[in-house]
C-alpha cells in the first residue's frame, strides 16, 4: 500500500516519503547501479526539456510554426520541466536512501561548508 501523499514536508520526511513507496511498487528490488543510471537518464531528459524551453536547437515540427519566438506559448515547455525535475527530485531522495545518506543534513552541512569560502562572481 502506498504512503498518504503528504501536502508538505521537510527534506527527510520526503526521503522517507520516497522509500516508502519505492517498497510499496517493488522497486527496492533495483540495484544502487540501476537507479544511479535511471536518475542520469532523468537528467538527461530534463536537459532535453530545457533545451526545448530555451529554444536551442530546435527540431522542426511543422513548417506553420511561428518565427516570432515571443508568440510561443512557454507553459507546456515549463510544465515538462518541472515533471522531469520532479523524476530527478524523486531519484534523488531513493538514492540518498539506499546509501544512508540524510539528504537534508547532508545539504545543511555542505552550506556550512560553501558559506565559509569565498566565490568570485563572473560576469
């Protein structure tokens, strides 16, 4: 049975939300090494989305498409990118759980880190 989705949630509590229902569907049955390659492949597909979103590119659909790039409606562009986001977000959390890795200590730790160097702006 899946977990209740929750309506908001901290970090951890998603990460739990996730290996829930990786167990719930059966997918805890999967290796480290197949949902590292399944998330790389969700990288890959938003890279595609934004791509596409960015007008870099693109494959010719039709030849009535419009030239004036400010005419293109953005929503459909923006809405696939955020599913795909959401599948690397979701691979993400399974992977910190199946190593052990707190996902929101470890980010909290690593800021700590980041905000003691200094970073130079370019541009």
């Amino acid at each position: 049975e899946l977990p209740p989705l929750p309506s908001s949630a901290t970090l951890s509590e998603w990460q739990t939300y996730v290996a829930q229902t990786v167990a719930a569907r059966g997918w805890n049955r999967a290796s480290e090494l197949e949902i590292f390659l399944l998330f790389s492949e969700e990288v890959g597909e938003f890279a595609k989305a934004f791509r596409r979103f960015r007008r870099l590119f693109a494959e010719r659909v039709t030849e009535d498409r419009s030239a004036d790039c400010d005419s293109v409606d953005l929503a459909p562009a923006r809405e696939e990118m955020a599913e795909e986001l959401a599948d690397v977000f979701s691979y993400l959390l399974d992977l910190a759980g199946r190593l052990e890795i707190d996902l929101e200590q470890a980010f909290i730790a690593k800021e700590k880190l980041n905000r003691q160097r200094d970073w130079e702006v370019l541009g």
